[in-house]
C-alpha cells in the first residue's frame, strides 16, 4: 500500500507528509502522520528501487544496472546533509543573530517611521 502517489517527474508522497504538518499545524498527532506518511512512502521506493530493475534487465544484468540506477540517488543523499547544514548555518546566522549597530543604522535608512 502506497500512500503518496508518483508523476513521472518524480515522488511527491514525501512531501504529502509535510503538507499534512502544514496545514494543520504543529500538533504530536500530525506530527506523527506526518512521520508514517514519509516511512510508508520511503519503504515503497525502497522495495520499487530494489525490484523495478528485474523487469527491465535480465538477472545477470541486475547488479550492474543498479548500481548504475542507485549512483545519482546516492550521491544525492551523501552531499544532502552537509548541503543542509550549511545552508541552515548561514540562514541561522543571518536571522537569529543579534543586530549589530551597522545593521539597525541601515534599516532606519531603508525603512523610515516618517
């Protein structure tokens, strides 16, 4: 059983699971559809990633055809944790950092009170 459903451009049943904690808030229960929403769909690709190739390459082709299949995928996923980690690191400091005389001086300029 799949909860997500997929378009040939891709899978949109992990990003059903945060749209369930969008819209209806931050709750425990949401917050628990929102995770059995990501593991159903995340173990469906898991077991279509594994078996999909079996209908397309012959049993002695398998192996190197997934590895050929899985490389993009794993790659992706082994520079997305840094990748978000920075990202959040230079979005943490520029958003929760304390506002130096410099910046509230520029922001009188660009937004005056009248």
């Amino acid at each position: 059983m799949e909860c997500g459903f997929h378009r040939d451009r891709g899978r949109i049943d992990d990003p059903l699971g945060l749209l369930v904690l969008f819209a209806f808030g931050p709750s425990p229960a949401t917050l628990v559809a929102c995770l059995l929403l990501f593991g159903v769909g995340s173990g469906a690709f898991t077991v279509a990633r594994a078996t999909m190739p079996l209908v397309f390459f012959k049993k002695a082709e398998y192996a190197a055809a997934v590895s050929v299949i899985a490389l993009p995928l794993n790659l992706t996923s082994a520079l997305a944790a840094p990748a978000l980690s920075g990202l959040l690191t230079v979005s943490g400091e520029l958003i929760f950092s304390k506002p130096t005389e410099e910046r509230m001086e520029r922001d009188d300029r660009a937004y005056p009170e009248d």
